[in-house]
C-alpha cells in the first residue's frame, strides 16, 4: 500500500517539468556560482570570541612558561594546554584552528640566540581565524622571547668580537634598542623560526575548498526546498480532493505519510547524487576518494533533510502557509548553518548556534570527508545526529498527522 | 415476494453529526434495499455530502449507528471500505495523469490484482464511452469526461455499493444523460445505489425511493406516491373556458362527480391527471365548452418539497 502511494507520489512529482527542472537544474547552477565565488576564499576579517589556541609545552622550561603566561594574558587568545598527539588529533578534527608546540630545547635556543624550536600545527580550513592567529602570535612573541634572543645573540656578538667590552656599555645598547623596538620588529621576525604546518591540507592535496563549500552548502539548502515542494503536493491533494478519495480506500492514514516521506527520500538522495557526479565531472570533485563514507553521508543527509521537509509539510495547514514558513526556516537554517556563507568565516558565536541547524552537520560530514579526510568512524557521530534528526522529524511528523487527518480532509 | 424477505443493504438509525453549532446531520434514519436506487433530495447545506462522508467513514458520527451489509462501520470499517465505492461530489483525480493511470492507481488501493484491474479497467472506459481516450491526461478532458471518470474511479473494486454525491454538478445534457445511462447499467448489474442531489428531474428519473432532506432533517421519505400521500399536494387540471354558464358549470359538476372549484370563467378540478384527463375534457367537448387553456398542477417533488418545507428546492 505505502508503495502504491510512493510510486504514485514518485510518478506526480516527475509530471511536473518545472518541479523536476528546478530540483536538478538550479542547484548544478548555485553550486556553479558558489564554486566560482568561493574560489579565492580569504580576506575579510572577525573579531569578537578570542580563539582557542590549543598548546603543548614539550619544554617546560621558565622560558616556555612565560611565553605561554604572556600569550595567555592576550585578549585575543585562550589556551588550552594538551598533549602534542590528542591536540593534533583535534585540530584535525576541526575541533580547533590550531597547535602550538614549543618543542625541547626551547630555553637553551634563547640563550643561544639560535632559531627556536615551535610550530604551528593548523587546520587551513579555517583561513581567516589562522590570519588572525598568525599575527596575534607574531607580535607577542616578538615582544616576549624575540628581544630575549636578539640580546643573547648580540651578546655572543660583543663578547667575540669586542671582548672585554664592559657591562655596563652593554646594558647601555640593550636600553637604547628597546626604546626602538618598534623598528625592530620586522627583521627580527625572520629569526623566531615558528614553523607553520597546515596539518588538514597537506594530507589531502584536494586544496579546493570553495568548492566542497560550494556544493555540501548548496546541496543541503536546495534540497530542504525541493522536498518542502514535493511535501507540499500532500497539501496539493487536500485542496484538490484527492486526499479525501485516498481516505475512501481501505489504507492506512499513515500509509499515505509514509509513502510520501519514501518518494522525498528517494528524490533527495537522487538529488544529492545528480550534484556530486556534477562537481565531480566539472570540477573534479574527488567522490571516489572515499566512497563509502560519501554514500552513507548521502543517506543520513538525505534522510534526515527529507523528514525535516516534511516536518514543515505537517506543520503548515495550506500551500500558502507551507511556502511561507519553509522559506522563513530554510533560509534561516542555512544561513546560520553555513549553507550561504562558509561556516569558518563567521564568528565563533555564530559557530556555536550553527549546530541547531541541519545544514551544519550535513556540511561538516561532507568537509570531514573532502577537506580533512577523516576516516570513517570519525564522520560516522555526524552521520548518527543526522539520522537522530531525522527520525525525531519522523515521529513529531506521524503524531502530527495522525492528529491533523480529519481537520486534513475537512478543512 | 414478501417484503419482509428483501435484504437491508444500509440501515442509518438516529444518526447525528455536528460542526460546531451546526447540526448538519440531525437524528436520521433511513434504510436502503439490495438493488435499489435511493436518492437523497435536498437544497444545498441539506446535509447530503456529510450523510455520504458517514456512510463512507471517513466522519466520526456524534451519534447513531450505521450498518452496511449487517457490518457496524465503527467496528468493521475496512470490510465497509471494501463493500463500498465512493464518487465524491468535487472531481477527485490526478490532472497530470492520464485516465487509464489514474484508474490503476486508484483500483491498486483496494488490492485488485494487476491483471483482473486492466481487464475491469477496459471494461468500463467501455461502459463510460471513453476507452478512446484512455491515454489522455485528466486535464485535457472536459468537464463531463472528468465527471465520467470521476464515477470510474469508484467502481474498479466492484464495490456492492456506490454512493453518488451530485455527479453531474456542471454537466452539459449530453453527458448528463450518458452518466443517467451508466447508472442505470450498473443498477441492472445489481449494485445498490445512493445519490444525492438537488435536481428533482434527476430523482424521478432514476430513483425508486427518497428522502427529501432539509437542513439536516429527513422531512419525508418514501416512493413518489408515498411522498405524494405525506405531502397532501393533490395533481389538479385548471381549465379556463371562454365562455361558461352557472347551469353548464352545475351540469359539469354532476357529470364529473368530481369537486370543482370555480372563479370567474376558470375551474380547478382536483384529479388524477393521468387517467382522468381525457375523460373531462370529451364531457366538456359534449357540453359544448369551448375550452380557452388547461394548466396541469402534476404533484411532482418540486411541489412536494414547496409543500413540506415551505421552500424551493432552488432559489
Ligand atoms: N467540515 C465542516 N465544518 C463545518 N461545517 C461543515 C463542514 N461540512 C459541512 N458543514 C456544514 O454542514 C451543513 C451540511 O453540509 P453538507 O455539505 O452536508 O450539505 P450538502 O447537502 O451536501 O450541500 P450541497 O448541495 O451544497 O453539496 C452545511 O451547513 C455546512 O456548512
Ligand atoms: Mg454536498
């Protein structure tokens, strides 16, 4: 029976060309667009929430304490220390923009006024929040351990070159540099020797960002609307008298819910398939880099995108009300989703309220696979909210119409 | 045969459903013969659809029980569904859809295997005169086609009972008479029939029983001559002379034996029009009154339900 109405709903929804046009159609075009605008992703700038850098002091040292101490009294940034391995791992994961490690022999380089020993591990995911990270860094490292170590070094310098050179002549120089410090700044910065690991990017080598943005964005909002659409032909039949014939036979209300949520399932798998062959043909989107993650992400997005679609569906008495409401909620779950505007570029408040949206898990899973190359088990909890999401949509949806079925038919 | 023997196929008792303020269905009882074809005659907001949509459950009645074949619909609802076919009143079908799609889909709800459905599915585009056009979509039929279409889709499960709700509202004469013909084909082949409407014509064509509704009440039912008993409308002959005498006037009188009302040069003589006619107008060929203009008062619904009501059955 529920197959009888999915075929049927199946069959409606292909009849309509224009329908069938814009399902496949326009999001290859936004996907296009978004592909292009996306492509030199950079510039701008956010400030607001201080960044979590995370930081591994392999030193321990007075040196490295201080360091970390004054990075620490930054309003921009908030440390969190943790182990080299796990912080990597969490960097990795997107958890966090970056690592910073002072590695062993931290102090002794200082003294020697040799290049010290640190690194940056960072996910280039996060472009924008790294700029800022990048430059916070630079500063006060220069203030802290740059001028420590260009005094060592200048140190060395005199006691080689001009020894016997008296303490006190010494301090005078030291005192004068430091009243021209600001000068000093550039020359010096060659010399820290903070070396930058991109760790996401370089075990990936996909290096297109924008367009993993471009069409995990664009595929999860596009398919919110055509399954609101395809809901909507439930609300279609009420006005139309169909739904009331349907109620004739001897099937079961839910029947005809069911066989609709099948039909929006099927259609937003097919649909999210149509876009992933298209940016693999076009702009060579690696889909079989991972494919079985990519097929199970499909799935959960999927099912979990369908049920929201249909959720609106019960909740809305009228195609009116529906297109209404579903453009009011879709819009506002992609924007805050990072559906419109990647999710990196916001601010980090803006990242926080991004999980109440669907968008956001079906976007992180589709970046967890392109962009930092998780395995597997990594992507599988997103997958796990995505159908948890679903199937809550799925219940409230089945109450509602059990509830609505007679004002449904009659109203 | 014995009457008594006659099946019931619906039993309606005290039935009751409310919208609201609105009593749209108010204590009614009726039953209904295997074979018959009962009418429900009734203005509009008489009640008639939400009769239908009880009898078919897809309403929960407020009270009063409805038995079809002997089944309560509360309690057997899905062999009810199975017993019955429905023709709504609006036009229920999938425009983007040709005729023979929609009919397949429809007949699938009520699990008729494939092979028997396409052979019912011929059959009757064939009764309803459109097998030509079969593979046509729903939307570029006209009005009457969809109508016949619309009667199809509620037949594929060769149901016992079909209730019909108005389905000729906004039908040309031609298609009207071709549905009156596939009603009473289905008729001859045994399935017992409801149909509402509020044409009176369309109810002394086709039904043997009625119930005249109003405003949710059953106001009379019956066969026409039992309606016509209840009514105490009398079929009447106004004869206008051009010329007529008090002594022919008593003359008539004693020759018709027949009460006579008089004004001026006009009588209403109240009588059975069919057999009496004839008789009275050869007396008054006789009598040597030439005659001016007869008018027949025929104790038809439209007047029975003037006399029950008070209203029209159409304004
Ligand atoms: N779902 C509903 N909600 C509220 N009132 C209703 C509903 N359905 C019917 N009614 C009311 O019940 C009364 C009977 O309506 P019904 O549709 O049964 O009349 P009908 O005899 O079929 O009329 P028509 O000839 O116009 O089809 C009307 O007053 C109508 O307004
Ligand atoms: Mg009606």
């Amino acid at each position: 029976m529920i197959l009888t109405i999915f075929k049927k709903d199946l069959k409606l929804f292909f009849a309509d060309r224009k329908g069938v046009l814009l399902t496949f159609l326009m999001p290859i075009l936004l996907i296009t667009l978004f592909a292009f605008a996306f492509g030199g992703i950079g510039g701008g700038s956010s400030k607001a929430e201080p960044i979590k850098l995370l930081v591994s002091d392999l030193d321990n040292s007075s040196d490295s304490k201080s360091v970390i101490a004054s990075l620490q009294a930054l309003r921009e940034l908030t440390l969190i220390p943790k182990e080299v391995i796990e912080a990597t791992n969490l960097v990795h994961k997107g958890k966090n923009v970056g690592v910073l490690i002072l590695k062993k022999g931290f102090q002794d380089s200082i003294s020697a006024g040799n290049n010290l020993p640190m690194e940056l591990k960072y996910d280039a995911a996060r472009e924008i929040e790294m700029g800022m990270l990048q430059s916070v860094l630079m500063q006060s490292l220069m203030s802290t351990v740059g001028q420590k170590s260009i005094k060592a070094k200048m140190n060395t310098y005199f006691d080689t070159n001009f020894s016997g050179m008296p303490q006190e002549m010494k301090e005078k120089i030291f005192n004068n540099m430091d009243a021209i410090k600001g000068g000093m700044n550039t020359s010096a910065e060659n010399n820290m020797g903070l070396k930058m690991t991109s760790i996401v990017k370089e075990s990936t080598k996909i290096g297109n960002l924008g367009l993993i943005q471009a069409v995990a964005g664009t595929a999860i909002m596009m398919l919110l609307f055509s399954i609101a659409a395809i809901g909507g032909g439930l609300l279609d039949e009420k006005e139309s008298g169909t739904l009331k014939r349907l109620f004739y036979s001897p099937l079961k209300p839910t029947d005809i819910l069911f066989g609709k949520m099948g039909a929006a399932l099927v259609l937003a798998i097919l649909q999210l398939v149509v876009m992933f062959v298209f940016s693999w043909l076009v702009f060579g989107l690696p889909i079989f880099k991972d494919f079985t993650s990519l097929v199970l992400m499909i799935l959960a997005t999927a099912f979990a995108v369908s049920s929201f679609g249909i959720f609106l569906v019960a909740i809305a008495k009228t195609r009116q009300q529906l297109q209404g409401l579903s453009t009011i909620v879709i819009l506002t779950m992609s924007a805050i989703g990072g559906s419109m505007i990647p999710l990196f570029v916001m601010p980090a408040i803006m990242q926080k309220i991004a999980v109440v949206s669907v968008n956001y898990w079906g976007i992180q899973g589709f970046y967890d696979i392109f962009w930092r190359s998780l395995p597997l088990i990594e992507i599988l909890p997103k997958m796990g909210i995505l159908v948890a999401i679903g199937l809550v949509m799925t219940l409230i949806s089945v109450l509602l119409f059990k509830r609505n079925v007679l004002k449904l038919m009659h109203n | 045969m014995n009457r008594y023997n006659i099946k019931q196929m619906i039993q309606v008792s005290n039935l009751s459903k409310s919208f609201d303020t609105i009593h749209a269905v108010n204590n009614i009882s009726f039953s209904i013969r295997k074979g018959e074809v009962f009418g429900l005659l009734g203005p509009n907001g008489a009640g008639k659809s939400t009769i239908i949509n009880l009898m078919s459950t897809i309403l929960k009645s407020d009270e009063g029980e409805i038995l079809i074949n002997e089944n309560d619909i509360k309690q057997n609802s899905t062999i009810c569904k199975q017993l019955i076919g429905v023709v709504p009143q609006e036009i229920s079908l999938y425009d983007e859809f040709s005729a023979v799609d929609n009919l397949i889909f429809w007949g699938s709800l009520y699990k008729v295997p494939a092979k028997i459905l396409k052979q019912r599915i011929k059959n009757i585009l064939k009764l309803i005169g459109l097998y030509d056009r079969k593979d046509d979509l729903i939307k570029t039929y006209s009005g009457g086609m969809k109508r016949r279409i619309n009667i199809a889709a509620a037949l594929l499960h060769n149901p016992e009972i079909l209730f019909m709700d108005e389905p000729t509202v906004g039908v040309d004469p031609q298609s009207r008479n071709k549905i009156f013909e596939i009603i009473e084909t289905l008729n001859q082949q045994g399935i017992t029939i409801v149909y509402t409407t509020h044409y009176m014509e369309e109810v002394e064509r086709l039904c043997k029983r009625i119930a005249i509704m109003d405003a949710g009440k059953i106001v009379a039912q019956g066969t026409q001559t039992e309606l016509q008993k209840q009514s105490n409308v009398k079929e009447a002959v106004q004869i206008t002379f051009q010329l007529i005498s008090e002594v022919q006037l008593e003359q008539l009188q004693s020759q018709l034996q027949i009460k006579i009302n008089q004004s001026e040069q006009k009588i209403i003589i109240e009588c059975d029009v069919n057999k009496d006619l004839s008789n009275i107008i050869s007396i008054c060929n006789k009598s040597n009154l030439r005659i001016k203009d007869i008018k027949l008062k025929k104790a038809n619904l439209e007047a029975i339900f003037l006399s029950l009501t008070g209203k029209q059955l159409r304004d």
